[in-house]
C-alpha cells in the first residue's frame, strides 16, 4: 500500500504537482484524510531548560553565568537531586522529560523558536492561530478548526478541546470546537438532554425551530444561523451515545493505563485528558483534539525549585502514555497503529528566562521549543537552536534544520504549516505564509 | 402519505412573510418638480439650483439597519430564565445544597475568570445550545409543576388558560395564553390575529394531531420558548 508521501512524491516527480488529478489526487486524499491531530497544550510557560532545550551544567556552570547568560540552575531543583541531561532516540533532554523519551525515536524537537511576545494570551494564541494577535484578540481561526474544516464533517465531533482556547472566525460552523473545561463537563454535555420528554414532544419543539430557523430574520441573522447549526450538531452529539466513551468513572482499565487519580478530581487531571483525547481519536469521534496537557507553569518565584518539572513531567508522561495507546492500537484492520495516523503536537506559549532570578523563579522569555511526533514525522531530528549565549532564537535552514544565518527565525506558523502539509493541505490556504520545516518530515 | 399529508397541512408560514409590508414607495428623484398642489418649501438664500432650475430635495434620512443579533451572557440567560419562570433556575440538589448549574458550567461555558480568560465566549455554540436544553427542560418541568398551585395573580406561564385547555376545547384561552406567554418570553405583544401567532397555534395543532397530552404540549411549549433564539438571541 502506498502511503501519502509515497503519493505525494510520484506526484511531483512523474507527474507534477498539476497533473496530480483524478484517481491519484483521490487517493492522496484520501490519505491524507486519515490523519487525526492532537494539540498538547503546556499552560502557563514552561522552562525548555528542564526539557525540551536543556544545556549541560558542566559547560554552562555557575562561574560563566556572565559569558553565557545561561544557568540550568539543575543544582537548585528540590526534588531531583543529580538532575543532568537525558538522552534517548537522538535527541537530548533535561531532567523532567520524563516517560516521553521513549518516543524519540518518533519525535521531532524544535528550538531556538521566536514567539514574538512575552504575554501569556498572545503567545497561546499565536501558537494556536499560527497568527500574530491582533492585541490579546486572535486574529484567525485555530489551526485545529482549520484542520477539522478541511477533513470534514463526518466524525461526531470534528473538533474537541478540552482546557483550551478555540476560535472559529472564518471556517464552516461544524468544524467549531466543542470546548470543555474538563472531563465531566463533557461528559454531561454528551448525554441525551435531560429531563426527558415523550418522542412527541421532542419532535414537536424540533419541528417549531427548524421552522423558524428558516425564516427570512433568521436568515439574515448570522447569529442565529450558528445558533441553528449548533442546535441540530448538539442534537446529533447527544444522540450518538458518545457520554459512555469519555466518563472514566468506571472504566478502571483506562484510569489504570493513564495513572489517572482516584475520585472526582482526577477527572480534570493531564491523564484524565489524555485518556479522554486517546477514546476521541480511537473511537472516531474527533479529528483534532486539544488538549491542557499541564498547567501552572508560570513560576516566577520560588515555587519554579519545587513545581516547574514535576508539572511539566507529567505532562510529558500523559502524551507519552497518549502515544503509548495509539502506537498500541491497531488502525481500523490496517495492520498500522493509530499513531501512524496521528500527530501529536506539545506547546506552550512561551518559555522561561535562562537566568534565574533574584526570587528563585524564571520569568517571560520569549525563546520556545516545542515537539512534534507521530505520523509522517523524522524521529529523533532536533531543528534549530538556541543561542549559547542567553538561548536567543536562531535562523534555520528549514531543508536540514542547521542553524543558518540565511534562513528563517522558526515560528509557531512554521511547525503549523508542517501539520498542513503533512496532512496533505498545501499551498497555505490558511495563509500562514511560512513554508513547512522539511526538515522533520519522512 | 397521510403523515405527509398532515405534516404540509400543519406547516406554518412564517410570521413575517404575512406581517403587512408597505409597499415601497417611488423612489424620490431630485429633478421631479413638486406638484402645484404641495405647500411650499422655506428654502434659506443661497441654497438653490444656481442654475436657478429645480430645488433640490433635503437628502431622506438613512435608511436604519437592524442591529445585529447578540446572545445572551450567562448571568443574563440565567436571570431571564428566573424571570420568565418566576423565580426558577436551573439547578440540582446536592445532598441539602442546590447547586446553580449555570454557576457550576460556567467555565465549560465560556465565562471569562479574568485568569485565563477575559471575555466571555458568546458564540451560541453546541455546547451552549445542549446545556440551554437541558436548562430549559429542568425548569419548565418544575414551571408546569409549581405554576398551577400559585395564586392567578402570581401566575407566570398557565396566565390565562388552564393546563388541560386544547386548542379543541378552549382555543381564545389558548391564543390568549399563548400571546401572554409571547410577550413575556419573547417580548412580543401579539394582537389576536397577528400572524406571529400562527407558528404557536400551529404547534398545538400538531401536538393535538400527534397524540402529545395537553400537559406535554404546554411543557413542549415552554422549552421551545426557552430554546427559541427570540428568548436568548437580541
């Protein structure tokens, strides 16, 4: 079986990219409409020092800390004494990268990354949007609904974020996000609409609405469009039986795979969202998924010693686990896994200073890192760098991923574009205006 | 057929398609003199055609363009909901407590907590839409339960009919009610033949036809008001 890079590639060598039509531009649809997404959102700023962009406390010691503008600070951690580097599949971590090296080999990382910004809501949704906030206001619709608007409306929920902002501003109203704050919450949402009423009844008052819904001032007003859009797409949802899949309260076997925590508030915990975007890609409920794989990660005092790697820790671990179920999976008879279809993105909207500061945290910087794994994905690639000194962003090559001073300072559009052209959308329809990084594609 | 048959026999037109519309009048042309019989126009100096030809017409005024339709916030569907209902929210007992589920969804339902969010998400959204159903659902089930017991005067949805009252047994008492429950709903104020009447009797008919008893057809009628966008949408 062809895959799509296959396709894609006899596409613009024999044939050219214009003259990929009829059945082979079908096919390469078609597999590209396979792929799911998953958004990994890391709330609150994390420290890529303890990560995804680690520098080795050997070399940036305490003594240089004025010529390099660079502490890892390992030494200060209160709960991980001898941290140091961890390397696994190729790349290099710091100390709280936790389970997910065991997908490295599936992972690309990217460094040296400009967000342009050092306020929380303008880095989420730059990252988010892969578009410059106009302010604090997006300007542009989430990737995710871009995406979930182009694959289609088949599935029940083309789109779902849980924790995570989401913004509809120009694609068709199915691919909005179907957004909850946690777990039970969408649980609640997906069960039929209680109290109940006699099937009569039902169909009367669904009668009345969709009667008035095409009324010339309804019509005309695109409020109430979306409202009728909404009304029959909840009205699906609920009638799908789809609550049963996400409430973990007694499903034991998934609790346990995740190591969600017992009782009611392990059901907004990372593993919990985990499982919940593991049941939406697997059981075809959704093709993109966002998710707050961690949160409270903005520790500008002392609290950074104590929480900033276990919290990102354990997001890492809830998308290792995610990764671990999906590559377990067998994709719909294929012989393939569901992470052969699925990408999983990990992000945040910035990262944290490299020196520490007088109150023991790390404040705003707006250097990033950020990691991509999953279907179609070069494992084990890091692309870019931060700088030596002071870890400032870097241009690249996008083709090899070197540092290069011709190339382009790697910005959240870039990894964007990258999720597009893998899932087989090109010619920047979301007008990203980046090219994808090549760099870490298969 | 015969479904088929009652289903285009009870589907309504919709109101304003038979509001009456003025027809529109001629379009004003500034070169057209006004007839012998006008009154004159006062017309300060200097104003004139320096042609010293025809007067030009003052400009009308701009045409008003409806404002564009707004949901309703959280705290405001709330309150209109106790409103309407005189005094009933959705809620839930916990053990002794009730619980505002609105209050308890907030964040699911896109209210600002001036944390992560600053405004709040007034997309009539799915998720809005599910839990305005249920909303409504919860209380105009205790609406249709309490409101018979209160005082008339106290009354806030069986206001002039009575719940066992059918388009077939009692029809002014039903359009009268109807009426009352379109202007307190919806804050329309309906005359006795208006045609925005015409989709609510409709529903009746279809209630009736459908074999909905006169309870279940009033508590239908009390979420489809809810749900309406009339309600929540202005």
């Amino acid at each position: 079986m062809l895959t799509r890079r296959q396709l894609l590639k006899i596409g613009g060598t024999t044939l050219g990219g214009v003259a990929l039509g009829g059945s082979w531009a079908r096919l390469a649809h078609a597999a590209a409409s396979d792929m799911r997404f998953v958004f990994a959102y890391f709330s609150g700023g994390w420290d890529i020092l303890l990560g995804l962009d680690p520098r080795d406390p050997v070399e940036f010691s305490s003594e240089d800390i004025s010529a390099t503008l660079i502490q890892p600070g390992y030494e200060l951690l209160q709960n991980r004494p001898n941290a140091g580097l961890i390397r696994a599949g190729g790349l290099t971590f710091g100390p709280f990268i936790g389970e997910l090296t065991r997908h490295a080999d599936k992972m690309a990382v990217i460094r040296g990354m400009s967000m342009e910004t050092l306020t929380h809501e303008a880095g989420r949704r730059r990252f988010i949007t892969g578009k410059p906030p106009s302010g604090l206001l997006a300007r542009g619709s989430s990737i995710a609904t871009f995406l979930a608007s182009k694959l289609g409306e088949d599935h029940p929920i083309p789109n779902l974020a849980i924790r995570v902002e989401s913004y509809n501003v120009d694609q068709p109203s199915y691919a909005t996000a179907l957004a909850a704050s946690g777990v039970p919450d969408l649980v609640r949402a997906l069960r039929p609409a209680e109290p109940k009423l006699t099937p009569a009844e039902d169909g009367a008052i669904d009668a009345l609405l969709a009667e008035s819904a095409r009324c010339n001032s309804a019509l005309r007003s695109p409020a109430w469009r979306v409202a009728e859009a909404s009304r029959l797409k909840a009205r699906e949802m609920t009638t799908k039986n789809l609550a049963g899949l996400f409430d973990l309260t007694n499903n034991d076997a998934l609790r346990t795979r995740y190591g969600v925590p017992a009782g009611a508030a392990g059901l907004g915990s990372p593993e919990a969202q985990a499982a919940m975007a593991a049941q939406a890609i697997m059981g075809n409920v959704s093709r993109a998924v966002s998710i707050e794989a961690t949160s409270g990660l903005d520790t500008h005092f002392r609290e950074w010693t104590t929480d900033q790697g276990p919290r990102q820790e354990r997001g890492f671990n809830a998308i290792a686990r995610l990764a671990d179920h999906l590559a377990a999976s067998e994709y719909q008879g294929t012989g393939q896994s569901w992470l052969d279809h699925t990408i999983i993105v990990g992000f945040s909207e910035f990262s944290r200073t490299p020196l520490i500061n007088a109150r023991e945290g790390r404040d705003h910087s707006l250097t990033n890192a950020s990691f991509i794994l999953g279907a179609g994905i070069r494992g084990g690639v890091t692309v870019g760098a931060s700088s030596d000194v002071g870890m400032q962003p870097q241009p690249v090559d996008l083709a090899t991923g070197r540092v290069d001073m011709g190339g382009q300072v790697p910005r959240p559009e870039h990894v964007l574009q990258t999720m597009l052209e893998l899932a087989g959308i090109s010619g920047d329809p979301d007008d990203l205006r980046v090219p994808p990084i090549r760099a870490m594609m298969r | 057929m015969k479904q088929l048959t009652l289903v285009l026999a009870l589907s309504f037109a919709c109101s304003e398609a038979k509001l009456p519309i003025t027809p529109p009048g001629p379009t004003p042309s500034p070169t057209v003199s006004p007839s012998p019989s006008a009154s004159p126009v006062d017309v300060p100096v200097g104003v004139g055609d320096p042609h010293g030809g025809v007067l030009i017409p003052p400009e009308p005024p701009p045409e008003v363009e409806p404002r564009a339709r707004r949901r309703m916030d959280l705290d405001q569907l709330d309150h209109a909901i106790r409103q309407v209902t005189g005094g009933i929210g959705w809620t839930e007992m916990r053990g002794q407590t009730e619980v505002n589920l609105f209050v308890e969804l907030a964040a699911t339902l896109g209210k600002p907590d001036f944390l992560a969010r600053t405004e709040e998400d007034l997309v009539p959204s799915a998720m809005f839409q599910k839990f305005l159903d249920d909303a409504a659902r919860s209380s105009c089930q205790a609406l249709m339960r309490d409101d018979p017991d209160r005082p008339t005067a106290a009354r806030t949805f069986f206001i002039e009919a009575a719940p066992e009252d059918t388009l077939t047994n009692d029809r002014e008492a039903v359009e009268k009610n109807l009426r009352a429950l379109l202007l307190r709903f919806h804050g329309r104020r309906l005359a006795a033949d208006d045609a925005g009447l015409e989709p609510w009797t409709w529903f009746f008919s279809r209630a009736e036809h459908t074999g909905i008893s006169p309870a279940g057809t009033w508590r239908a009628v009390c979420v489809s008001l809810m749900t309406h966008p009339d309600f929540y949408l202005y």
